[in-house]
C-alpha cells in the first residue's frame, strides 16, 4: 500500500470513529441552539446570575435538557438557594447528568453535564439542604421547563 492509501485509510478510520459518537458536530449544534444556548451548552458559558428565567421559577413541573430534550429537574426538587440561578437537590436519575471535575478559574468545581448529549448545565456543591446536601446550580438557558399542568 502506498502512502497515499495509507493516509486515506486512516482518514476514513477517524472519520468513522468521529462519527459513531452519538452527538452533533458543533456546526449541527450551532444550527439547533441559540446563541445563547450554544456559549453555555457547548462552550460551557455560564449566563448571568438572577438574570435567567427560572432562578425564580416557582411552578410545577419537569426541566428538560435544553440540546437534547432529556428529563434533567423535577421542581420538587428545586428550593430558594437566593445565588441567582435554578437550583436542585438532586437529578430525576443520576443516569441522566454526567459530573465531570473542572478546575478553571483556579477553584476546584464539579461540572454537571447532561449525560445523553454532554451539554454544559452548571456546577454541583456540597452547600445544598438536607438529606443531599447537594446544590445543583443550574443556568436556565441549558433547560427547557414544561409545567405539570401543560403535560398531557
Ligand atoms: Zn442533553
């Protein structure tokens, strides 16, 4: 085989590899999410604390994974944290967030990820209320929460 062959057979091995993942390319995430969306999502941004929409959201109901659509939060599990983003006890199901170390900024932080797209949600720390002890701080614009009432 030449090296000509070579160099195209490996180019078409990483290409299947690339592409067996179960995700977008940033270019299809860029074309599905906002602007916005898209810095947090998938440039794990972080919006402006009391600036999103459901910090102060106080109705029933489950958040979704804003890229994807996977169930993330129930609201009975939300609580007042007053640091200005939603924030949660405790995921629907450990399977649906993915927590990944993250020592930017110079502090040593948990990144919590939603597990089925990889999607940038926010931090986890150990400051939350009894019995997790757990804060999910989330930003609003990576969830998408649909009242109790409008489920059919
Ligand atoms: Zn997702």
């Amino acid at each position: 085989m030449d090296i000509t062959a070579k160099y195209i057979k490996s180019t078409f091995y990483s290409f299947i590899v690339m592409t067996a993942k179960d995700s977008k390319s940033e270019d299809e995430w860029k074309q599905k999410l906002t602007k916005e969306q898209y810095h947090v999502l998938r440039l794990k941004g972080t919006e402006r604390p009391f600036s999103g929409k459901y910090w102060n959201n106080r109705e029933k109901g489950v958040y979704y994974c804003a890229g994807c659509g996977g169930p993330l939060f129930d609201s009975n599990a939300q609580f007042e944290s007053g640091c200005g983003w939603p924030s949660f006890s405790v995921p629907i199901s450990d399977k649906d967030v993915d927590l990944q170390s993250d020592l930017s900024l110079g502090l040593k932080r948990e990144e919590v990820l939603c597990n089925k797209c990889g999607g940038h949600l926010g931090h986890v720390f150990d400051d939350g209320p009894k019995p997790t002890g757990l804060r999910y701080c989330i930003n609003s614009i990576s969830l998408d929460f649909i009242p109790e009432d409008k489920k059919d």
